[in-house]
C-alpha cells in the first residue's frame, strides 16, 4: 500500500458489510459471492499481507471486475473507490506476466496495431478547433458514424474528426495493468491533440473520455482541452436551435452507460434529448446512477468473458421489462453488447429525426 491512509481504506472494506454487493451486477449475475466488493478488498489486504498462495487465483478475481463503479457510487464511505486497488492488482498480474488469456490477445494486437481490434485506416476530415475523437468501438459502427456526419453537416459545427488507425486512448492497456504501455497510448494521444490544436473534444465513448479527463493524469499527462460527451454535444446543438428535429411520440427506454453515469456524472442530457425527440421515457428498475453495466466495458471484456456473457444477459432482461418500442444508449459498446434488445445509439435518433436540411 502507498500509506497509512490507503491500508486504513482497504481494511475497513475488507471488513464492511458488503451491502454494496446488491449494485454489484458481477455478483447480481453471477450470484458469486468471491467476487463481490467486500471478498474482493479481503483477497486485496490478504495479499498485501502476503498471506496468499495461489497468486493465479488473486489474479484471476482482480479480472472479474466489470470496473463499473457501481461499489464506488454505493459505497458507504465518500472519496472511496475499491477499483484503484482492484487496478494495482492488475498491474501485478500484468507484471508477473499472468494475464487472463484473452487480455494478454488483446495486449498483443495492441502493441502490434497501436489499437485493439488489428489493422485500421486513419480517419480524418473537417477542420476547426473542435474535435471529434472516434473511439474505437465506434469506428467499427458505420451507422453510427454516418449519423453523427449528417448531425454535423445540418448544424453547419465546423468539427474535425480523427480517429483510426493507431489512435487509441489506451484503455485497453490501463484495464490489463500494463501501466507504462497506457502512459504512452496517453502521451501519443497528448500529441495527435495538440498537433490539430483543438480546444474542445467530443468524445463518443464515456470510457475514453474518462480516461483522457481522469486517468490520464494520473500517469502525468494532462491534455489542455475540455470534452465534452456525445450527449452533451447534441443536447446544446438542440437548445441552439442548430438542429430541429421531428416528434417520434412514441416510448423509448435509454440504458445509462455504467462510466457516463457513475464518473463522468451524465444522465440528464440523454432524457432532454430523447424528451425533445418527442419520447416517453421508460425507466429500467436500475437506471441514472442505480445503472448495471452492460457486460461490456474494458474492465470485463478484456478479462473473463463468461463474466460479460452473464452480465449482459441479466442487463438486457431488465431493459426488456420496460417493453419500450426503442432501446437506446450513448456509448458504443454498450450498443454492440445489448444488440439483443435492438440497440441504438442517441446520435443515430437524432440523425434519424432531423427536419433542416
Ligand atoms: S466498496 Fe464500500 S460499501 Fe462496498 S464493501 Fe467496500 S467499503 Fe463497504
Ligand atoms: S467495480 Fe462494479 S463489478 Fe467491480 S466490484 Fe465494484 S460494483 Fe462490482
């Protein structure tokens, strides 16, 4: 532990009543109880105490986190966050070389490709002061793309796109642990910046965006702009008046993205814009910061994907309760994963319902 402080946090975790488990959506999917917040602190301190022997085991679980944040929001301590700890014991692993099988994949097309998916071309186009960084999971949509274009052209925003090839936010490397390889993904990310000198970045992905706003500086890089998400981005194009958009007058349930919600702190964009698109919003049980991660986020993805299989599967059962006509999100993977339930992502609505050409 790095001081007193933090083995003072990580033992009364380790001895909490663990009430946070039932926000916990690995352990709602699982019903596994190793692998909810408070058995996960206890592994932690065990190891700090050297008292574990199957260091495959402790790994193992340090993969078994979504990394959603749902114990953070739930925690009944302030200014904790057992996913700090949770990612010291994925650096370990990373270090030990004892990485999840399917991680360690997806590490190696990211040091061959600078990405996580293989080989891509740039994208590149627009001008101006005003990015639009393409994440990863959504160069891979066209729809979505295509949709934030059109957006783009009818509200007359000059917005230089980039995205593709090897620009990537480093995420994937920051949830395999490998610390050193995300502080240059952060670096290489600082320069495709500050060469096209933007001041504001619309991100489409709430887990870029916390990396660039957050985790980025954790590691020493600070970018000098301010970002600003997908939903943010259309819900003031929409008060401006620089889109118009017809009425769906139909229902609509939005699926909060577990990183927009729980550390970004975005839920009431998204209802503005689905409520100006003329919906009836239909909540989840679980929704704004009471959300359950989709299964897909890099924190399980990269990790036990048995484990993301579950935790969509119990995701897209509770959206399904709502029995809304559209489903829809504003994150990329969160669309990919739920795709059972005939996902959209906002932008897509809103291209779908523009009136001003
Ligand atoms: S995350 Fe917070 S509420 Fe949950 S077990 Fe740890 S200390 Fe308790
Ligand atoms: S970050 Fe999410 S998945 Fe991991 S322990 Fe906390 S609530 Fe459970």
């Amino acid at each position: 532990m790095a001081d007193k402080k933090e083995l003072e946090q990580i033992t009364n975790c380790a001895m909490c009543a663990n009430m946070c488990k039932y926000s916990c959506p690995t352990y709602l999917a699982t019903g596994k109880e190793t692998i909810t917040p408070q058995k996960i602190a206890r592994l932690i301190l065990y190891e700090e105490k050297a008292f574990i022997d199957d260091k495959q085991g402790f790994f193992d679980v340090m993969f078994q986190s979504a990394m959603c944040g749902a114990c953070k929001v739930h925690c009944v301590y302030d200014n904790y966050d057992l996913r700090k700890f949770i990612q010291r014991g994925r650096s370990k692993a990373f270090k030990e070389g004892m990485l999840p099988d399917e991680t360690r994949k997806r590490i190696e097309t990211f040091m061959r490709f600078g990405n996580p998916y293989g080989e891509r071309q740039l994208l590149q186009k627009g001008t101006g002061d005003l990015g639009y960084f393409v994440s990863c999971s959504a160069y891979n949509d066209q729809q979505l793309l295509k949709a934030m274009d059109r957006i783009i052209s009818v509200s007359k925003e000059q917005v230089h796109e980039f995205g593709g090839a090897d620009i990537c936010c480093g995420a994937p490397l920051y949830y395999a642990g490998d610390t050193e390889g995300f502080k240059r993904a952060a670096g290489k990310m600082k320069g495709e910046i500050d060469k096209r000198k933007l001041r504001r970045v619309i991100a489409d992905c709430p887990n870029c965006m916390k990396m660039m706003t957050e985790v980025y500086h954790e590691v020493g890089v600070d970018l000098d702009v301010e970002f600003v998400h997908t939903t943010e981005f259309l819900n003031a194009l929409l008060k401006e008046g620089k889109i118009k958009v017809d009425r769906a007058n139909t229902t609509a349930t939005f699926h909060d993205p577990c990183i927009l919600a729980n550390d970004i702190g975005v839920t009431t964009d998204p209802r503005e814009v689905l409520r100006v698109l003329g919906f009836e919003i239909r909540e989840p049980v679980y929704s704004r910061e009471d959300t359950h991660c989709c299964g897909g986020l890099c924190g399980a993805r990269i990790g036990d994907c048995r484990l993301t299989d579950k935790v969509s599967s119990m995701r897209i059962g509770e959206l399904k309760e709502t029995a809304a006509d559209v489903y829809v999100s504003a994150c990329p993977t969160c669309k990919a994963v739920l795709s059972d339930v005939d996902m959209k992502d906002i932008t897509e609505l809103v291209a779908e319902q523009i009136i001003n050409e």
